[in-house]
C-alpha cells in the first residue's frame, strides 16, 4: 500500500508543480495518471522514490516514511522501485547487458561493481530479464544501436532486475510509435498481473481504457479526479485536457 | 527642389551627411567612414593613381544623394566595387609584390640539393693513417714517420714553421682508391691542404697502395696555438673509404630519427601532463555543474576566463618564455605545448560534461545506486570515449606543433631543421621536410583510426 499524503513541490523558480496532493494506491494496481505536459505527472512520480524532494507532505510504502527515510534508507528502498522512463534514459554507449545489469547496483557489492565485475547469477537473472522482453540476442550490442521500441524494453529489462514491488513508468510509449504502445504496455500489464503494482503516466484515452485499474487525473499540479478508467468519458477527458483534447485523442486512433 | 539641391551641396563636401540628413544614417555613415579611409591610405602610400577611387566614390555619393532626394535607391554594389578595386590596389603595394624577384637559378641551387635527401648513405668502411709532424720545429725534432698495421708514412722534412713545403709518402693503403689528406691540428680541428686551404686535397693510390704528395704547413696550423712559437705535434691524415654493400643511416639521418624521436614524445608528454590538469579543470570550466550557486559559479567564470586567454597564445609564443624560463631543448617545448594543450583540452572535455545525458544519472540513481555507482555507471561511460577521442586529437595538433616548436629553440626535429637551414645543408633540410611529412600523415592515419573507434 501506497500512500501519498498532501504532497507538494515547489520548483527553486517558483513554479508550483504539485498542489497538496494525495491518493492512495493498493498493491496489485495498475493506476494510470492522466494529465497534460506540465501537469506535475513527472513530478509526483518523482517525488515517489524522491529522484526529487517533496517540499511538503508525506508518502508511506508499506509502512515506511520514504520522505523521511536516510540516504542509506532511501537507496534500499529505491532497489525495490522499478522506473522506466520516457526517453528510455539507457547509457547509449554501454552494452545492453551493462544497461540492464545496472539495475542490479543497489544489491551488488558497491567495490566490486565499480570494477564492472558482475555475479553470474546476476548476468543469468540479466539474461532471463532479455529473454523475457524478447530481445536476448541483442546483449552484447551496444544500445543505442537499437531501435526506439528495443531500447524501452531494455529499460523494462533494467527494472526487472531490481526485483520490483513497485513499477513507476514515466510516460513510457510517449516516445514510441503508436503501434509500439501495445507491445510495451503488455509488458506492464503481465508484470502487473504477477503482482508488481504498477503507476503509469500516460496521455491516451485509449490506452487508458484498455490497461488502467484506476486512474489519477492531474491539472495545473492538483489532483482533479480519481475513480475507474470507466468513468472517464469523453465528456470528462476534455475537462482535464482541456479542448485541443479531441484532436489528441482522435491522432491516437 | 533647393532641399534637395542643398543635400546635393553637403554631401559633395562631407560625402554621405546628404543621405544621413535625408534619414538613411547607416548608409550615410558608411559612405563617409569609407571615403575617410580610403583617402587616409591614398594618401599615406602617395601613388597619385589611388586617388582616383576617392573620386569616383565622392562621385557617385553625389548620384546617389541626388537619387535619394527623388525618392530612389541606389545599388550600394558600385562604391563597394570601387572600394575593394583600392583595397587590392594598395594591398599590391604594401606586400610588395614583385614576381620579377624570383630567379630560376636561386630556385635551382636550393632545389637540386633537395632531391637528394641526406637520409642514408652506402655502407662503407674507412681506411685511416696519419703521421705526426712538428710545428714550429724544436732544437732536436723526433722523425716524422709512423707505422702502423704495415702502412708506413712519412714526412720530409720532420718539422717546418708555417708555409712550410713538405713532401708526405704514404706506403700499404688500399691500391688505386682515392685518397683524402688533411692537416689536423693539436686540438683536433681539421684543415683543408687542397686549393686556397678551402678544397680538400685528394690523390689516388696506385697499384700498390701508395701515394706521394707535397703540402705545405696549412696557414691556419697555430691560429689556435696558446704560444706560436713553441713547438707541438700536428698530424697529416690519410683517408680512403670503399662501399662494402647495402646502405646506413648517414650522420644527418641519424640526428633526423632522433629529432623526430624527439619531437613525438614531447608532444606525447605535454599532451599527458596536459591531461592531468585539463581534467580537474573541465569539471570547474563545466557551466552545468558549477552553475548551482553564485560562489561556484564564480569559480566557473574564472577558470573558463582563464583556459580562453591562454588558449588564444599561440603555443610558439609560450615556447619562446620557456626557452628563456629553462633553457633552449625539447623540456621547453614541452612545457610550452602542455601549458596550450591544458587550456584546449580543459575547454573541450568540458563542453563534454556539459553535452552529458542527465537521464541515465536519473536512470542509475533510481536504482539505488549510490554515488560512486552512478558516477561508474552512469557518468564515465558518457565521457570517456570522447575525452579519448579529444585526447588523441590534441596528441595529433601537438605533434605538429612541436615540429615548428623547435625553431623557436623548442629541441626536437624543428631545431635540427633550423640548424641546417643556417649551415645551408639543403639536402639536410630536405630529409627533415619529409620526416615531418611522414611523421604527420602517419599521427594523423593512427589518429583518425583510432578516434573512429572511439565516437
């Protein structure tokens, strides 16, 4: 169980991103986050494993304070966090093996793997992690030698490795082809159904619709609605995304 | 119509104030700094034909006011024209620019010797004898005579004052070869017996391997001696020399290896010293990191203040400080190539960290990952590659340099160059010329390689 309580984030410029906001997100979830660019969707999934600093308010993981965990905390905690992002944010010149074995770091021995050296049930576990997303036969090359979709499976890989309670994906098709969306988002979906709890940002209605158990609405940094995917008709959609949402949604399909 | 008469009127005495009046103030002023220049130059190099330019420009000011007040715009392409025509013009002159200087001789007397670079030379071995003589003679000279390895030679008279004539026997050299003889003084300078002392003085053998010959005690033989009068020994040399098969390095070619030796590790050396401190720089000199709060900030403007003035003295110039600070030799080229190559470095390794991609540091850190981990994973891997690259690059540009370096008195293949060019030993300098050009085609091949390898 995931609680965020009455979190807001002040930007150093003054830019107000989140407003006082909470939910509640049960385990086994799969909560999408709606909400136009600038909305605060980055922000608050941020605040989660604080890659940024809540300025107010609490967020409690099964029990724990993780605004007020130590950095030594913090990083045991962030180890149990899968994040993949938008733009895959792979180290381009590093092997894909390297990329996904690196989500293994806040587990390995912190001496020996700045030497690069690996257990082999690490790389077994990272090879496994390949397997599973289709793509074991690319590990030796380097990762920006792979294509858009490629690269994002590698981030899901990467996550794997982490053996993760708690998926955060950062608009995670945002940058893919819409006919790639499906393929990445099954994933999810199947990592979902084994029991990882998953929170998604997202921009299409018909994405929403097809994977959301629930969803989470943001506008302006506050939270304007919460309920089922169901609920959100078109009607509803452009009161948060506002007019040009018609046109959005219609390039969608 | 007098308005315009009268814009007419001031700008044929202040060329171009008509059109700034009638509110066209850049052109106006344009054609007045114009005109004020180029009447200044005419009139600094005097050539009464340059002042035609000034002429037409005033002219055609006048055209174009006089279009202005009308309500058009002329072209601006013609007083241009007139301008450049004056700038070649007096250009022509200050270069002075006169093809008649090159002669085909000159060309010739450098060029010849140059194609034939002194790089190697047949092998050969050499046959020498010499025999001592007394100059000025003493109450009781010892013989002039020597043996040695069944070669005997002999002088006679035993002694004699300079200008003295002497005949010189020689008896067990290598039969029928030409034959080099020479005076050499007590300190070991030798001196030319042939034609005006300027020529050597060479004989052949004949079939039994000797040679007589008469010289006479050189000029020059006491110019070095402490005290004229007192008698030391001198010797006259025998020199043959045959080819025995396959080719050396020859003197030149020996000392052209070592400058260019010479001249890859000094550039190789600065560009690692260089290293040292460029990194640590780049991290100050790197807007993205320091720009956190004012005091870094601060430091950051300093430090790329600092790496922009030295990198804009050109390093021949830094070499000539060293040579002074440390002594003529490659060390000073060295110091000088590092001190250019930190400045260069630091600037591209930090525009580096600030081209770095900030997501896989967000990547590794939501991992878990702590510092050093995200620094290994997440930082190195995005700036190695290209600080090699630009490493190799600099090593590249600092070969080169330390080439030319060396005729600033920076050690290295450039002062061997700068040597010969003084003694006028062409075929020196040619084999120099292409030492280099090896030298820096093959750096840059290794170079361009390895940096394809890199990026």
């Amino acid at each position: 169980m995931l609680r965020i309580q009455n979190v807001s984030k002040t930007y150093p410029n003054g830019t107000q991103a989140l407003k006082n906001v909470s939910f509640d997100v049960a385990d086994g979830e799969f909560l999408v986050i709606i909400g136009l660019s600038g909305s605060g969707k980055s922000t608050l999934l941020r605040c989660i494993n604080r890659l940024i600093e809540p300025t107010e308010g609490k967020i409690i993981w099964d029990d724990v304070d993780i605004t007020a965990a130590s950095p030594a905390e913090l990083r045991k905690i962030r180890r149990t966090i899968g994040m993949v992002f938008q733009q895959f944010n792979l180290v381009k010149r590093s092997s894909v093996l390297t990329n996904v074995l690196s989500g293994r770091l806040g587990y390995a021995n912190p001496w020996t793997s700045l030497l690069g050296i690996w257990p082999q049930e690490d790389i077994a576990q990272a090879m496994q992690a390949l397997e599973r997303v289709g793509i074991a036969e690319k590990a030796h090359s380097r990762a920006d030698a792979l294509s858009g979709g490629q690269q994002q499976r590698v981030g899901i890989a990467r996550a794997l490795m982490q053996n993760p309670k708690l998926i955060l994906a950062d608009e995670p098709v945002a940058s893919l082809d819409p006919v790639l969306s499906h393929s990445i988002l099954q994933y999810l979906e199947q990592l979902n159904k084994e029991g990882i709890t998953v929170i998604c940002s997202l921009h299409f209605l018909d994405l929403v619709h097809r994977y959301a158990t629930r969803v989470v609405a943001l506008k302006d940094g506050v939270k304007v609605f919460e309920g089922s995917a169901k609920e959100i008709d078109r009607a509803k959609f452009k009161e948060i995304y506002g007019e040009e949402a018609q046109e959005v949604r219609a390039a969608s399909l | 119509m007098s308005k315009q008469m009268s814009n007419v009127v001031m700008s044929a005495f202040v060329p171009g104030l008509g059109q700034f009046l009638l509110g066209e103030r850049y052109r106006g002023l344009g054609i007045f700094l114009g005109f004020l220049a180029i009447v200044a130059t005419t009139l600094w190099y005097g050539q009464p034909l340059w002042y035609l330019f000034p002429f037409l420009i005033w002219a055609w000011n006048l055209w174009d006011v006089f279009g202005l007040a009308a309500g058009q715009k002329h072209s601006v392409l013609l007083p241009l024209a007139f301008g450049l025509a004056a700038a070649y013009g007096i250009g022509w002159q200050v270069v002075e620019i006169d093809f008649s200087r090159a002669k085909v001789e000159r060309a010739v007397a450098i060029l010849r010797p140059m194609l034939q670079p002194d790089f190697i030379q047949p092998r050969r071995e050499l046959n020498q004898m010499w025999v001592p003589v007394e100059v000025p003679c003493s109450s009781q000279p010892p013989a002039a005579r020597r043996e040695d390895a069944g070669r005997v030679a002999t002088v006679t008279p035993d002694c004699g004052p300079v200008g003295e004539t002497l005949l010189v026997k020689v008896t067990g050299l290598w039969p029928k070869t030409e034959t080099n003889i020479f005076w050499q003084n007590p300190i070991g300078n030798p001196l030319m017996l042939g034609e005006g002392e300027i020529r050597m003085l060479t004989q052949m053998t004949d079939e039994e391997g000797a040679l007589t010959t008469v010289i006479r005690v050189p000029t020059t033989a006491l110019v070095a001696a402490p005290d004229p009068t007192l008698p030391q020994f001198h010797r006259v040399y025998f020199e043959q020399a045959r080819p025995i098969g396959g080719y050396e390095l020859s003197f030149i070619g020996n000392e052209v290896l070592k400058g260019a030796l010479a001249t890859v590790s000094m550039a190789l050396m600065a560009t690692g010293l260089a290293v040292l401190f460029a990194v640590p720089l780049s991290f100050l000199a790197a807007r993205n990191l320091m720009s956190g709060n004012p005091v870094t900030y601060a430091i950051y403007l300093v430090v790329r203040t600092l790496l922009n003035i030295l990198r804009s003295i050109e390093s021949l110039i830094i070499a000539i400080v060293f040579v002074v600070i440390v002594g003529l030799g490659p060390f000073a080229g060295m110091l000088a190539l590092a001190l250019h190559s930190i400045a260069a470095l630091g600037k591209l390794y930090s525009e580096v960290i600030e081209g770095i991609d900030p997501g896989p540091i967000e990547a590794i850190r939501a991992t878990g990952a702590n510092w050093l981990q995200v620094v290994r994973y997440a930082v190195i891997p995005q700036i190695i590659p290209p600080f090699t690259a630009f490493t190799i690059y600099r090593w590249d540009i600092n070969v080169r340099s330390a080439t030319v370096i060396g005729l600033v008195g920076g050690g290295g293949i450039g002062f061997l160059l700068i040597e010969l060019i003084r003694v006028n030993n062409m075929r020196g300098v040619s084999a120099v010329f292409i030492a280099i050009a090896v030298i820096v085609i093959v750096l840059d091949y290794i170079s361009a390689k390895l940096r394809e390898r890199l990026v």
